[in-house]
C-alpha cells in the first residue's frame, strides 16, 4: 500500500495546529479546512463574505495544485459558513472561481471562526 504523501505549499496558510494543508493518496487530493487568510501574513483577507470566500476558495486552489488536482477536478466541496445570510454571497464566489464546473457540494452553517472569518472550506480532487 503506498503510503499518504503530505501536500506544503506556500501558496496557502501555514497550518497553526496539528494537521497538514492536504493529503494526496489513492489518486485523491483530500483538502484541509482552508480559511480566508493572507499565505504570507496569515491575516484574515476580505472585508465582504464574498471576497472572503475568493480567497479562501483560493488557498483550496493552491494545495489542490499543490497535490497534482485543480479546480476543475474537484469532486467535493464542504463549505462552512457562520451566517445563512452569507450563502447568497459565497455561492456567487463558488461560481465566479470554479466557473462552469459544479463539483458536488454542501454549505453548512456553524459557529463562529477565528479572527472574523466567515467561512472554511474543505474539498476533495482527483489527482491529473
């Protein structure tokens, strides 16, 4: 059995906590809570929910290409968001990111997250 392959890229956030950006096995890139933070600075980007949810939608990105997927092999998308009022406002994000390709997906309303984030996003790709 091959072994998980751990995905570090500094094109999203540095984890703060025990976990990896993503994990590449089976053909499939599975991704980490991504949330709207700055790669570099690890500040919370994005005064709307919107553009919150543009970079965060971003960060998933870059740990997708990271793990040899992308947007459009996205399989799966869990969106967390901390409001239903922001569901307009991220779904409009999905669909300017991700374009004409509609990976299955599910929002769920939660608690709120850290330093007035809006929403997590977590995904799973098929590996090119």
């Amino acid at each position: 059995m091959t072994k998980p392959r751990i995905i570090q890229t500094p094109g999203a956030p540095t984890p703060r906590g025990h976990y990896s950006q993503g994990i590449v096995h089976g053909g499939l890139v599975y991704v980490a809570g991504q949330l709207p933070l700055d790669p570099v600075s690890g500040e919370v980007v994005g005064d709307s929910p919107r553009e919150q949810a543009v970079r965060t939608l971003r960060n998933t990105e870059a740990v997708l290409v990271a793990g040899g997927s992308g947007l459009d092999r996205v399989l799966s998308l869990t969106i967390y968001i901390t409001d239903e009022r922001h569901w307009g406002d991220v779904n409009d994000a999905v669909a300017e990111v991700f374009g004409a390709y509609r990976p299955a997906r599910a929002i769920i309303p939660i608690l709120p997250l850290r330093g007035g984030a809006v929403l997590e996003v977590q995904a799973v790709g098929a590996v090119v």
